[in-house]
C-alpha cells in the first residue's frame, strides 16, 4: 500500500462561545490513533500527538485525511471527525479523551447496563475492574451507546455519548484477533481506563474490545478488533457528545444520566401493533393449556429447561425464578373465569389445590423445584421464590374472597410459612439469600431481601395483621441504608452473583407496595426511595436499537431492542423482565408531576408484548405458539448457543408468560390494596 503524507485538519467552531467557556480543551486533552491493516498482515498503528505548540502532528504517514471539528460550550462538546480515504484502505480509528480533574481510584464508571462503578459486585471472569483497568466494548453491550465516569470527591462528571444513527453490522468469521467486517457497519465500541492516575473514556471505530472479549457467562476471551473498508475518495463521519454532569452522589449522577439519554435519543413506542391485549392474552393461555403437566402429587406449567426447537415439557416444577408456577396459574385462573373457558379453569385450580395439598414441605416452606424425572427436589430455598410464591398465592386467595370462596388451609399454610421466614430477618431488617429447610443460612448476601416486601405487605392488607408490615418497614430502613443510599443493587437474581437489574427492580417496587400501605411523611419517602432505585432499574432498558445482520435471526424478524432490558453484568443478553414495573413507572410518573417515566413506560409495553410472541403462522423462532422466548442474545455473547441474533437452544419461558401477562394487566397492584 502506497504510504501517502496524512492530512489532519482541525476545524474549531466556535459558536460564539470562548475557550475559556468550553468544558475543558477537548484537543489537549485527546489523543488520536488509527490501525491500518493490509489484508494478510498484521495492522499497524498510527498514533497523531499534540506538539509543544498545541499542534497535531502523526508519528507516521497514513493514506487517510482525518479532520476534527468541535462546537464548545460550558457543559457540552459536539465532536465531528470526517475519514476520507487517500486509496483503498481497511481501518480502526480510535481516540482517547483524558479528564485530569477525575482520579481513576475514587471513580465510579457508569456504562449503561454493562458497568457500573468497578463491576466489583462481579465474579471472577466477568467484565470488573479486577480483570483490567482499561477497557473497550462493542456498543450494542451498552442500554445508551454512552460511557461516563463520577468524581464522588468533586461531585462532577463526564459523559461520551456516540450521536451517530447505528443501523447497519457486519457479520465477521471470526470473534476475537483482527477481523475484517464482510460489509458496511456502523458499530462502534466505547470504554474507559487510566492514565497515570487520571481517568479517560474512549471510543472506536468500527468496534474493538479489549483486554478481553465476553463471549459467553464467565468466559472472557481474547481481545478483537474490526477493520472497517473505505474505497478510494470514500468518507466516514462519526459524531459524538462530550458532557459534563453535576450530580451529589453516584445515585443522582446514573439519574442525570438517563435523563441526559432520553432527552438525545428520545426512544418512542413501537408504531405498528398487531393484537390488543386481550389477544395477546389468549395467544399466551396456548403456553398454559400446552405446557400443563399433572404429576399426581403436585401439577403446574412446565416452564424452564424447554429447547426452543420443541418446547416440550420437562419433569420440572419451579415456583417463584424462574418458573412461575403460581403466578401463572393465577393468571390462567382470572383469565379462564372472565372468558368461561372451562378447560383452563380447570387446570389453573388443579395447580393450586395439589400445591395446597402437597407443595409445603414438612418444615413449612414451599417446595421451591421438584424435578420429577429425576425424582429429586432443591433442598437449598431462597428468600426470592419463597416469596414469589406467597405473592401468588396472596393474589389467589384475595381473589377467591371477592368471589365469596375462602381456603381456610392454605390461609394457614401461608401465615405459617410468613412465621418462618420472618425468623430468619437479621437485626439490619435484611433477610439471607438462601437458606436450607431448618432455616440454616446457606448465603447471607441481602441483595434479594426486597422481595419479601411484597407478600408482607399484601398479608399485611388481606389479614389486617399490623406485625407484617412492620416487618416490611424493617426492611425498608435495610434497603435505605445498604442498597438504595449506597446504590449497591446487586445477587436478586439466583442464577448470578453481580450487579443487576431485578435487584433494583425489586427495590424500586417494594418501596411502591409500601407506598400502598402508608401514609404522609412516611409515605412520601417511599416514594423518592422507589424513584432513586427506579433510575438504576431504567439505567438497564435499550433507549436505542441494536442492528443486527441479515441472516442473523432477530433482525430478519425485526426485533427493535428499545424498551428491553438487559439482564446483569454476568448474564449479557436481553429479555423481557418486567412484570409489574411499568405500573410502578406510571405511578413514579404522577407521584413525582415527572411525565418522562410514564413515556418510557409507553416504550416498554408497545417493545415487549409482541415484538416476539409466536402466534399462528408466525413463530418468532420458537416451536409452539405462546412460548414467548426468553434469552434473547443481542451482542456478541451467547449463554451456551447459538449468539448473536438468536435464543439460546434451552429457555424458561415460564417466567416471561407471566412478565408479559402483568405488563398486560396494569392496576394489579393498585386495585389489591383498595
């Protein structure tokens, strides 16, 4: 490749705003490099350095013209950069932005529903601190396609947002080295790391991962980068946004930052609606009647461990994560009665005598997951089924008693277990994450303890028994002062030990069942403590679409990710986990007079309910109609199979049936408490 002199052209707009008004010298304080790669050979790098005079220079020539143009303000810096080939080239252009007045050692990064402060909630072999200090990550990763770094000791901070329009990737044949894109892309990568002791965010393009690449959970793997081709004369724009953020505290700066998000990427509801709710519905009672499984003793939905490719049922019976056994067939029971289908009611009582029968186990608890094939069941119990489980039975029993039928024996086998569980609360008021059958603590971690504090409340309100809810108010002084205050949402899920969203879900709705039960002052600061923990649950839903590659599944069908939310640090995939949240949004959004919650909201229900639900003729890559997927893989990550673009070969769709249903069934909770 012929080596032509580089041409870098620094244009400074200056839109009447002085240096001295900019949020800081962007060009002092950037550097600039760019891999070339001659295919079959390894890439070289070409760094572009400042002078002693503040002008650009490069270390050596390049066959690219590169030129930077900014607009300055006090608080932000739009960043233009143009790329325009001299000749035929394949590139990786990247530049590093230094913040001298961020430390890297008190900084807390936040990377939306990727990274949060260190990642030190994080295992060994996921993406943390631990592992490296620098890192870089393909932005579909990223909820927002934006990194951003607090200053806890200067309350300030700074975010890099990526402007450009991301439509378009190319599919590469290998994951990790030097690749070369099959075609056009417009995925880029951000990230974050040190200089001496000094924090800087970065981006790239096209997208590079480094020091690692996670390609699937706990397996971190070699570093890539892709190498976008530009023919001759041809030229590439990126856009990207500098800000700086005044925030009090790390909970306050995630809250700017989504704010920030949604105002630039303004995500809207999903146009085109094919079915109403009640359509929906009736598409999903198909899982119900198909995946109903009577095994004498106990009987329920067979719902976890499904293939996609069959979805026939399996010899599990799991309540509560991620099963949903009770749930769902609560939800058959209210649907089968309203619509006088005989066949489901049926079933949906089916379940709940053999589980009032049969599903408590000598020492009180409910029997969490009977494998019947294997003829075994779990003998470590957890505080989040354990209460999952009471809350469907809550909504059961309350709403027999508004038909006039009472079940005096399982309202016993309900207030028995309360009895149990609530011996196990520690002194801070949390409650251990799991335990065995005499209440041994097995793991003391109180990240789950917010989903007690729905049943509490709702026993609280259907046997008038004042001691439940003090209970709950116990726990909510616990998740002030250790998970809310600190912003430390982490381990609600059972299957992951790191930062994630339903920790932060879980702590936002408790706080609105709370809410339900209480009155003035107290009442009132349950409701700034959901909106704090609401922020953090938010900071984990898609403001944007990813773009996914013809051939690769998910965007032959269309799916936009906007509304969807990705899971944990440990488990990178989307799904669509939200249950009654929407409702807590609606609720924030006129509680606080802030209409932004309620509009994401609108996101969230047109995104999820039928973006993917396999209904006749159109089976959304699964077998049977009304087994809504759930591990929906939309980066370069997979959770055993398959990867970017597809499900995962085994699923739970017990679970997401019962999400999707009470995304459907708005005022749930609102109209248990009247």
């Amino acid at each position: 490749m012929k080596q032509l002199l580089l041409s870098l052209l620094i244009l400074l707009v200056s839109n009447s705003f002085t240096k001295a008004e900019a949020v800081f010298d962007f060009l002092k304080n950037s550097k600039f490099s760019i891999n070339i790669k001659n295919p079959g050979n390894h890439s070289t790098q070409h760094q572009v350095l400042l002078d002693q005079h503040g002008k650009f220079i490069a270390t050596s020539s390049i066959p690219i013209d590169i030129a930077v143009e900014t607009v300055e303000s006090k608080e932000y810096i739009d960043v233009k950069i143009k790329l325009v080939a001299r000749e035929n080239v394949y590139f990786n252009f990247s530049s590093k932005i230094l913040f001298e007045d961020v430390d890297f050692e008190p900084s807390q990064i936040l990377m939306p529903g990727y990274w949060y402060r260190k990642n030190l909630r994080s295992p060994d072999n996921a993406p943390s601190i631990r592992e490296a200090s620098d890192w870089l990550v393909r932005e579909d990763r990223l909820s927002t396609p934006l990194v951003s770094v607090y200053c806890p000791d200067k309350n300030i901070g700074y975010s890099l947002i990526r402007k450009d329009q991301i439509e378009k990737i190319a599919l590469t044949t290998h994951e990790a080295g030097e690749v070369i894109l099959s075609g056009d892309s417009d995925l880029g990568a951000l990230g974050f790391g040190k200089t001496e002791d000094f924090t800087f965010l970065e981006y790239a393009f096209p997208y590079a991962e480094r020091p690692f690449t996670y390609i699937r959970k706990l397996t971190l793997a070699d570093p890539v980068t892709a190498f976008a081709f530009l023919k001759e004369g041809q030229e590439k724009w990126l856009n990207y946004s500098v800000k700086k953020h005044q925030a009090t505290d790390f909970s306050d700066f995630v809250a700017d930052i989504w704010h920030y998000s949604m105002d630039l990427l303004s995500p809207q509801p999903i146009a085109e609606q094919k079915f109403n709710d009640n359509q929906i519905k009736e598409t999903l009672t198909h899982y119900f009647k198909s995946s109903f499984v009577d095994f004498g003793e106990l009987k329920g939905f067979s719902g976890v461990h499904l293939e996609t490719a069959t979805c026939e049922s399996t010899g599990i019976l799991e309540v509560g994560f991620i099963g949903r056994v009770l749930l769902n067939a609560f939800n058959a029971l209210e649907y089968a009665e309203s619509h006088k289908d005989d066949e489901l009611l049926q079933m949906a009582y089916a379940v709940f005598q053999s589980y009032t029968q049969n599903g408590f186990n000598q020492e009180g608890l409910i029997r969490e997951v009977v494998d019947f094939d294997k003829k075994s069941e779990t003998d470590v119990f957890s505080i989040r089924r354990q209460s999952e489980g009471l809350y469907a039975f809550l909504l059961f029993l309350n709403y027999e008693k508004s038909k006039g039928r009472n079940h005096q024996v399982l309202e016993k086998k309900v207030q028995t277990l309360f009895s149990r569980l609530i011996s196990l609360q520690f002194q801070d008021g949390s409650f251990p994450r799991k335990f065995d059958k005499n209440l041994n603590v097995i793991d003391e971690t109180g990240g789950s303890t917010p989903s007690i504090v729905l049943p509490l409340t709702m026993a609280f309100q259907y046997f008038k028994d004042k001691s439940y809810l003090e209970v709950a108010r116990k726990v909510a002084i616990y998740q002030e002062e250790a998970i809310i205050g600190p912003s430390d949402y982490f381990s609600s899920t059972l299957d992951a030990d790191c930062e994630d969203k339903e920790a932060s879900l879980y702590a936002a709705t408790a706080m609105y069942y709370l809410s339900m039960v209480t009155k003035g002052k107290e009442r009132f600061h349950y409701i700034n403590l959901a909106k704090k923990a609401a922020y953090f649950t938010l900071s984990w839903y898609y403001t944007w679409d990813v773009p996914f590659a013809q051939g690769q599944m998910l965007g032959d069908i269309g799916l936009k990710s906007r509304g969807w939310g990705n899971v944990s640090v440990e488990n990178n995939h989307i799904d669509v986990f939200i249950f009654e949240f929407d409702e807590v949004l609606d609720w924030l959004a006129k509680e606080t007079n802030e209409p932004v919650f309620g509009e994401y909201a609108s996101v969230i229900r047109s995104s999820m309910r039928e973006q993917l639900l396999p209904h006749k003729d159109n089976l959304m890559g699964v077998a049977k109609t009304g087994y809504y997927p759930e591990v929906v893989q939309h980066t370069a990550w997979d959770y055993g199979k398959n990867g970017k673009g597809f499900y995962n070969d085994i699923f739970a769709p017990g679970w997401t049936v019962a999400s999707i249903w009470e995304l459907l069934t708005m005022g749930r909770t609102s109209g248990y408490f009247k």
